[in-house]
C-alpha cells in the first residue's frame, strides 16, 4: 500500500521547515521559537495543523521505557535493550532529542 503525501501550502511548507528545525535543534520550542523571532503560539498552531494533515507525525504522550544496558564497552558505543525485544546500537555522540526520538520509535514497533 502506498502512502498518500498531503499538498502543503507555501506557508505550511514554510512552518514544517521550522518545525522539523526545531526538533533537529534538540531545544524546546518556545527556546526555538525565541531565537527565530516569532510567537511560540504559530509554531504550535502550525504543528497541529500539519499533523491533522498527516505531514507530521502526531506525539505520543511521553513515557517511560525499561531498558537494559547490554553490553557496556569502552568509549561512546552503546547498544540499549527494549522491553519489546528490540536493541539498539550506535557509537559516537547523540545529542538528547535525536536519542529519545529514536527510542520512542524502537518502542513503539509490535
């Protein structure tokens, strides 16, 4: 089955751009809001509204999740055990959002 992508607007383009920043930014959106110039309030907006038309994915209510560390090794390489029975693996640095962005998906899959 192929998934449908929604027409956006210049201006709804323009809001997903920031929206998409924002996240990438790993600051909260009033902080990203601040340092860009504008309401906090259109970014919000803008959100809901993007993920009414199914160009953003809507957030789940945050959540705890059990993991396990399963192997520790020296440096920067972790690899995290899900309750769901999925690890994930990676090396180097991750700044907090990408981090829970990524787990938050890992948990979710069945």
């Amino acid at each position: 089955m192929q998934k449908m992508i929604p027409t956006l607007t210049q201006r709804q383009r323009y809001w997903l751009e920031h929206i998409q920043a924002c996240e990438a930014s790993g600051k909260s959106m009033a902080e990203y809001a601040a340092t860009q110039g504008f309401p906090v309030q259109a970014l919000y907006s803008s959100k809901n509204i993007l993920i009414k038309k199914g160009a953003l994915l809507g957030v789940q209510p945050a959540r705890f999740q059990r993991v396990q560390v399963l192997e520790a090794e020296s440096g920067s390489q972790w690899r995290i055990g899900l309750a769901n029975g999925v690890s994930v693996t990676f090396a180097g640095e991750v700044d907090g959002g990408s981090l829970s962005t990524i787990l938050n998906a890992v948990a979710a899959l069945e």
